[in-house]
C-alpha cells in the first residue's frame, strides 16, 4: 500500500432503493446493493471517510477555533471591503435568531463533519456482513469508529446538541432527527473511541497516516479532559507515554512537516494528510493565513514559487499582538511559530506584519502546498498529563510533564508549585505550545474561561484598533464582541430539512 497518501481517495457512494416488489440495480451505478463487496471496497470507503478532513483543515477549522479566540484576528482591508462572514465569527458578532445562524462557514464545518459520520456508518452496518481476513476488517472498523468518534467530538465542542446518526440515512424524514442530549452524544463519541483502541493496531503496524490505536486513546483522553475525568484521561495518557512510540522532536520547527517531506513524524499522533501537486490534494492554508495585500516578491520570500501571485482581500488567522507578547523571552517557540513580513502596499502606518510562521513552508507553485496539519501531538499529550495529575492534587508529578516541553523550547523549569499557579502555567504552555493548532478556543471553553478572556480581549481590541490591524479612520463595528457564547447555533440552512431547529 502507498503511504501518506490514504486520506485522498474521493468515493460516491450512494444509496438508492426502489419501492414494491421489484429492486433492479442498474449495473453502472454505485450503491450500497452492488458496492460493498470485497475488502478492497471498504479500504475505499474508509479513504473517503478520512478525505473530508482535508477541507475541515483547509478552509474551516482555524475560523471556527482559532480566530474565534485571542491568537488570531481578522485583518480588515479598506481597500478590499468586509468578508462579514469571516468577520462575524472573528468578531463574535454573528447574527443568531431561535437557535439557528446563517454563516457559511458553520455551514459548511457542520456538512463536512456529517461527511464522515455518513461514510464511516455506512462502512460499520455493512462491513460484517461481508468475509475477508479478520485483521484487515478489525482495521478498517477501527478507523471508522474513531473518525465517527472525532466527528462528533467537533459537533459537541461547537455545537453542544445535534442529531445523532448511527445508521445510514437513506430518506429525507431519516435525516430529520430530533437533537441528541449532549450527554447522549458523548457517550457514543466515548463508545466509538474505546471501540478504536481496541480495533486497531499501533503506530508501529499501522500504516502510516492512518488512525492508530496511540491516536484514539489521545481522542478518549481529549474527551475525557473536556469532561473533567482526570484519572480516566491520565490512564490513557500514561498509556501512551509508555508505548515507547512517541518522543518530542529535539527542534520544536521540526515537529510540523514540511510540504514534501517531515510528515508523521515520532512527535505525530494524527496528522491530516495533504499532497503538494496536480491531483488536486494540495492545501492552501498558508495564503489564507497571510496578511495582505502582498505582491510577488514580498511572497515569494515566504513561498519559494517559481509562479508568485499577488494576493489581495482579507488577511486571515493573523497573530494577535496578544499572543506574540505571550511567549516569555528566550522561548524558541516564538521564532519557530511567529515571522514578520513587510508590506509595502498596505494602508496601515505600521507596515509590518506578523503571520503564522510554523505552517510556512518552500514549495513549488502557488497556492499549492503539502504540508500536514498536527491534530494530536506528543508534546500535547504531556500538557494533557502534567493537567491531568494537577487536577488530582499530584502536583509534584505534574511539575515533570511540564518541563519536558518547556526544556525543549530552551525555558528553564517552571516556577509553579501551588496546584493554582501549576493550573495557570500548564494553561500559559499550552497556549504557546500549541499555538494556530486550533486549540486556543476548545481550551477556554472546556475551562470555561471564554468569557471572561474574550471579554477583556475585545476590550483591549476596541481600545486600541491600529494595534489589532485597523488602518487610520476604520475600527470595529459598533457590535463587536457583543455575542461572545460558548457553542456556536446550528445552521439555518439544516432547519430547511428538520423541523426540530
């Protein structure tokens, strides 16, 4: 089997019946009846139950997370006019009537998210029924259980409540369903990844790129920390450690990959798959993400494209200045995650600006890259446990965890000792840590510290906007941070199928 490259595959797979006696399939068309047959026809399947992460990291995650928190703001262009859609979620401004909103980017998180839980149910209620070697099987449903298991963890983090779907829908009154308790979801999300533990191999007979068993035990004690289980999540997390299977990358730069090599490395738990190239499974968040307006030379610095192009629009996903002073001095991390660039054309009297240097890489042609994206690293399974052992008054223990990653960015041990001042610098690593890894936000709602940090963010924003990007004369709308809640409403465009929202 090709490595890396298993997250691409773009199956169709439709379900189709006939009512009454007679159920003809036609020979040419894909369905469920005539498809799912052979081994080789659910490692298809599962391919495309991994191909919607790619557009969930491309084009939605970091506006959803990131630029929902104080690392990243939207920066507005006068001469380009507002995104408002991009705006409103940066802003916490989105408009929101009975419970349901109208951004597309939600939208589209939310379709992209059901993606998976559509493919990876149809893999799981047929899978069984066919007989290929059990080990293959054992897999392939191991993958299915823990994407189904991440995609419903997504819905609940920004969500809260959504229709939980566990088989596939074949009709449009099968697609209304009423929303699940929150509780109800997390149980199956912890079902589902206990399930993927025990189905799956480990990283070291796994393929790589895959879902292995090391990956959704860090799934389970990601759950598991949201929901304030220290000991359960310490469990998993002490598993993983001593897998002997994971290590931290001696250079923090060198834990993300570069476009066309560096990928999966010993730090990675799971990472999304990308392929710099023609066949149309490139990303392009590096551009999404640069201040603008830039023209060609000023990029191609950045890029190394023998094609640059100028961008305009938006800036997107830029660091705020909040975050570039978080990093304490000396931290290597800074260097590492944070880079400046000069724009000669912009209004702004301060023409430099900062961008998200950790995820810019050299590579061929614009707006065409392969870098991987990190959804679970080793270093993060360290903070989860020196949090995990804090919160059961192991301090003492905890203390260890935590100088792992800080000795690796050059800092000396922490100063902490209390469990109230090791709970605030395990928090402070873990924003500088995992900076842009669309962290930030899920920290501050699980710790249910979003209002009162977005709060006091928005203030200090609309105080001072020329610091946060505004050009002389333009600043926040009037309605900035005037929605700051912590689950985003479902999407209007859903509400057209259901009559439950």
């Amino acid at each position: 089997m090709k490595k890396i490259n298993i997250l691409f595959a773009t199956l169709a797979i439709v379900a189709s019946s006939c009512d009454g006696f007679l159920n003809i399939i036609p020979e040419t068309q894909l369905s469920t009846e005539t498809f799912f047959k052979t081994e080789a026809d659910f490692q298809q399947a599962v391919n495309a139950a991994y191909a919607p992460l790619r557009p969930i990291i491309n084009d939605r995650a970091w506006r959803l997370s990131e630029m929902r928190s104080d690392n990243t703001i939207y920066a507005f262009n006068s001469m380009f006019g507002a995104t408002e859609q991009d705006e409103d979620i940066n802003d916490h401004a989105i408009p929101d009537a009975q419970g349901i909103n109208s951004n597309t980017h939600v939208l589209n998180h939310y379709r992209l998210d059901y993606q998976i839980v559509a493919r990876t149910n149809q893999i799981l209620t047929t899978i069984d029924e066919v007989d290929f070697d059990a080990n293959s099987k054992n897999n392939i449903k191991g993958q299915a259980h823990f994407l189904r298991a991440f995609a419903y963890y997504e819905l609940a983090k920004y969500f809260q409540s959504v229709p939980l779907h566990l088989e596939p829908v074949t009709t449009r009154e099968e697609a209304a369903k009423p929303l699940a308790p929150e509780a109800e979801i997390y149980n199956q999300i912890i079902a589902d990844a206990q399930a993927a533990i025990d189905l799956l191999p480990n990283r070291a007979q796994q393929e790589l790129g895959r879902a292995t068993s090391g990956a959704a035990r860090m799934l389970l004690a990601d759950v598991y920390m949201r929901q304030n289980k220290w000991a359960e999540a310490e469990t998993l997390l002490k598993e993983i450690e001593s897998s002997g299977q994971y290590e931290l990358m001696p250079n923090y730069a060198d834990a993300f990959s570069e476009s066309v090599g560096n990928k999966n490395t010993r730090e990675s738990l799971f990472e999304v798959q990308f392929l710099e190239g023609s066949q149309g499974l490139a990303g392009s968040f590096m551009y999404l993400f640069m201040p603008r307006p830039m023209v060609e030379e000023e990029l191609v610095a950045l890029t190394g494209t023998s094609n640059p192009q100028p961008l305009d629009g938006q800036g997107n996903n830029v660091p705020t200045p909040d975050i570039v002073a978080a990093y304490e001095e000396g931290d290597l991390r800074k260097d590492a995650s944070v880079g400046f660039v000069t724009i000669r054309n912009t209004l702004n009297d301060n023409k430099t600006f900062p961008y998200i240097k950790k995820f810019a890489r050299k590579h061929a042609l614009h707006n065409n890259h392969g870098m991987n994206w990190p959804i679970y690293r080793y270093s993060e399974t360290l903070l989860f446990l020196a949090e995990a052992l804090n919160e059961q008054g192991k301090s003492s223990e905890a203390i260890g965890y935590l100088n792992q990653v800080r000795g690796r960015a050059g800092l000396g041990t922490t100063t902490a000792s209390s469990q109230a001042d090791l709970r605030e610098a395990i928090m402070q690593e873990r924003r500088v840590e995992l900076a842009f890894e669309n962290k930030r936000w899920h920290d501050l709602t699980r710790t249910d510290t979003y209002l009162e940090v977005i709060t006091a963010f928005g203030a200090r924003a609309k105080a001072n906007p020329k610091a946060y990007y505004y050009q002389d004369d333009w600043t926040f709308r009037s309605h900035a941070f005037g929605n700051i809640t912590k689950f985003y409403t479902l999407p209007a465009a859903e509400s057209e199928i259901t009559p439950h929202f």
